[in-house]
C-alpha cells in the first residue's frame, strides 16, 4: 500500500491505536512496549502484512529528530535536581567518556571481525554509544524501579545527556568516512564547539524561556503548554544554527525549567508526558516501517556477535574506566552497564550515513537495527531480575514514596494554617509563582472579601487576603512565612 493524503490520518491513527492497546497488555508477557511499536511498524510494512511502502529515510530522520526533541524534553522536565545534583560528575563522565569509550572498542571490534575500515568501524561504534533516553525513561518508569544509592537518577542523568556526545561522534566519523583526509584531530574543535554552544545555548534559554512563562498572559490556560513547545523548538534550531548541540540544549533548558516554578507547571508537565509518550510511538512506528526484515537477515550472525559484545565486554569496560576515579561498589557499576539500553536513537543516527550515501551505509543500519532490538529484548526485559540479583533494589516496602503524591494525599499529620496579608506585607501585588513558595506547601484557596478563589501560579496576592495554606509538617508552614517575609505572630491576626 502507498501511503496518500487520502489514508495517512486513517491508518496513523488505526497504528496508533493499535500500539496503545499492544502497550497496555505487553508487560504482563515481558516484552518492553517500544519494542512492541517496531514490531507494528515492521508487520505495518512493505514487507509486512500492511504493505505499507515507506523507504524514505530523510523523512525519518526528520521525524526521528522531531520525536527526540520531545522525549528529551520531557525527559529534562522531570529530572529533579536535587536527585541529580549528587551524581552529576558521575552522570556527565558516563555521558561523555563512557560515550567515547564505548564507540572506540566497539568500533575496533567491529574493524576486527568485519571488512569495515576503521573510520567505518568507528562510525557503527559512535552510532551505538549512547543509551537510549526514551528506552531508559520508559522502561525504569514502567516497571517503577526503586534502586539504592542514586542508581535511578545517575542512569536518567546518563541517557538524556549522552545523545548529543554521540550525535557529535557520528557527524565527526561520519565526515572522516567520506573525507579520509581530514584526520582524528579534525573531532576536537567539533567537539569542544557542540558542547560548549549547546551547554551555553540551553542554559540561556531556559533563563528566557522562564521569564517570557511567567510574565505573559495568556487568555486560556491550554495555551501554555504550546508555548513551551514553541520554545524547545526555538533552543534546538537555534542553537544548532551557531553550531551548537541542539539535542543537549534542550535538554539542559528542561533541566532548568524543571526545577523552577512556572504558571501553570502541572499542565505543562502533564502535557509534555503524554506527548513524550505519543512520540515514542510514532518514532518506533516510523523506524519499522522503514526497516525491510528480508536485509536483516544476512547480516543476523555479525549483528549478534557485534550486540553481545556491546553488552558484556564494550559497555562494561567503558563503565568500570570512566567510573574508576568514583568510590563506587562494583555490583553498582554492573547495573549501570546492564542498563546501557539501545532503542530508537541509534536507529535515526543511522540514517545520517544512508543520506549521506557512503558504501556500507545499508549494512550500517541493519546491523545498528539489530542492536537496538536485542538490547531491548536481553536488557530491557531484565532489568527487574538484574537488580534483584545484584541487590541494587529496594524492597517494595521500602520504595520512596513521591513527596508530591504523598503531600497531596490526605494524611493525618497535614498542616494547615490561615495567613492573613497586611496592606504593607512583602506578597502585596506579587504572583504565586513569583514568590519562592516551598515544594512541600501549597496555596489551596485565597479568602478574598468572603469569597473563596482556586488559585493557580499567575494568581496575584491582594492586601487583605487570607490565605489557606497547606503543608506536609510544621516546619513546612514555618518555611512559608520565610517565603513570604512574614513574621508568625504578626501574621496570625
């Protein structure tokens, strides 16, 4: 079947929905939902049972980076920094010398055993080095993984931040494979140029992307959520136009915005969710209905060699050196490196050599194609089994309940307190959001001239008004006096 303007919308949603469906019932067989999207992407194809002509790898790639600025995104907005902070230098190692690690062994293994050359060889290495961030943060948020010692986020932080350490590894090998007369020292200047901008470009923008937030009004709250989206795609192009890293620019912007207080952050936060999701989706559809199962076949053999020894000689290598200098348990380092999932990434950055036209580009993707898919199967399906094994898993009994699900719960020890606000008090005329209120405290209702209003972040504090203010503890309500500049004894008249 040809895909028109007549069909498309039809047999898009009739995927999607049946994606959604296979989602919901696939982890009761083990089986990880993306890999579910590519196997209905696969049968959707043109040698599937849909028959479905689709052969345009530029289209995918759009679509791939399209799909990946969400994902990212999303990823960055619900990465909490204090979780984070603790292990960033371990995080920013793994993203960035595990990355190169990786792509330098597996690139000479796969020089070794096949008739690659060696910049060939390297540029499969640099396709395949990063881990997957939309497997990673699908799979550990699925199962709902509680693990010790900072496991989660250190992983979390590794897989959204190492994309644009191999983005700039396949683009540098890449360019070495059609001009062999550049050199390896042609990589440095590349390098330190995608990620300085990229750092500086997200950073910059997650400042503006706040200020303009919070300081315009829009008429109808739905219409926050697209103005984030208006703002990811303006960090990426942007900083991709002064030759930054777009995919790392996005990310750090999240980060940021993430973890400050936005107008109406939980319909944003919500939205993206669910748009990360549908992205998901459509990424792994479009990359299986550009796969064609009979080119897979004759490269099964290498593909399964080059895989195994990614998973249990190139990643755990690359983790135990890049880790050395951290006092780090080796059962520790052991899931790091079991959890250095492969999913849609290498698949879209596989596509930069097939538009680029070089020799071996088919068998590039295929074999980059089956990697992805075992890493998914023998990995994505045991990180459970794994975790328990190696004893890097909290009981259930003993997972960390989510401070806002659990504050916003109606538990027997939440605080409550009415505080009045003076003509001359610090909130007079002042946003919600504007105010540095403590996260585990909320504004539940204003009293205003006997009145009850719902607030929300663009509320605006008014002499007189009386506020009713919920906390988790007592020192939570003694928290938002300080964010209010307010004075216990004076305020509870």
């Amino acid at each position: 079947m040809t895909l028109t303007i007549e069909n498309i919308v039809l047999i898009g949603s009739i995927l999607l929905f049946i994606s959604i469906l296979a989602g919901k019932t696939s982890y009761r067989f083990g089986v990880p939902t993306l890999i579910l999207f590519l196997l209905i992407g696969i049968l959707a194809g043109s040698e599937g049972i849909g028959r479905i002509r689709f052969d345009d790898p530029e289209l995918a790639q759009f679509i791939g980076i399209i799909a990946l600025n969400f994902i990212l995104f999303s990823g960055g907005l619900d990465t909490s920094w204090p979780a984070v902070r603790p292990i960033l230098t371990e995080g920013i190692t793994l993203s960035t010398a595990g990355v190169l690690l990786t792509a330098l062994f597996l690139g000479t293994f796969a020089w070794y055993i096949t008739d690659f050359t060696i910049y060939e060889g390297l540029l499969l290495g640099a396709i395949v080095s990063s881990t997957d961030a939309a497997a990673v943060f699908s799979i550990l948020r699925a199962k709902s993984l509680a693990l010790k010692s900072n496991l989660r986020p250190t992983l979390e932080l590794e897989s959204g931040s190492n994309d644009p350490m191999a983005y700039v590894l396949t683009i540098a090998f890449l360019s070495l494979v059609v001009n062999q007369d550049l050199g390896l020292a042609s990589m440095i200047p590349l390098f330190f140029k995608q990620m300085l901008m990229g750092g500086l470009g997200g950073f910059f923008f997650g400042k503006i992307s706040k200020f303009v937030i919070n300081k315009i009004r829009l008429d109808f709250e739905g219409l926050y959520p697209v103005l984030v989206i208006a703002l990811m795609f303006i960090t990426f192009s942007a900083t991709d136009l002064v030759g930054g890293n777009g995919f790392l620019a996005i990310y750090i912007c999240a980060v940021y915005l993430g973890n400050q207080d936005l107008i109406h952050k939980k319909t944003i936060l919500k939205m993206f969710d669910g748009l990360a999701w549908l992205m998901q989706i459509i990424l792994f559809l479009t990359l299986g209905l550009l796969v064609f199962p009979s080119r897979i076949v004759p490269v099964i053999s290498i593909g399964l060699v080059i895989s195994l020894f990614l998973i249990f000689v190139a990643r755990p290598l690359s983790v135990f050196i890049s880790l050395m200098a951290f006092k780090m348990q080796n059962r520790r380092k052991l899931y790091i490196s079991w959890v250095g999932l492969r999913g849609a990434v290498p698949i879209v950055f596989a596509t930069y050599p097939l538009l680029a036209g070089i020799e071996k580009a088919d068998m590039i993707f295929n074999i980059v194609f089956f990697i992805s898919i075992t890493s998914v199967l023998i990995q994505g399906t045991t990180l459970s089994l794994v975790a328990r094994w190696l004893k890097v898993a909290l009981p259930e009994t003993a997972k960390p309940i989510d401070p806002t699900d659990a504050f916003l719960a109606e538990h027997p020890k939440t605080a409550m307190k009415e505080i009045y606000i003076g003509q001359h008090d610090f909130p007079v005329d002042k946003k919600i959001v504007d105010l540095g209120f403590p996260k585990t405290a909320i504004i539940a209702m204003i009293k205003r001239d006997n009145q009850y209003i719902t607030p929300n972040g663009s509320s605006i504090i008014a002499a007189n008004d009386t506020l009713i203010v919920l906390s988790d503890s007592q020192e939570g309500i003694n928290n938002v006096y300080r964010a209010l500049h307010l004075k216990k004894e004076s305020s509870d008249s």
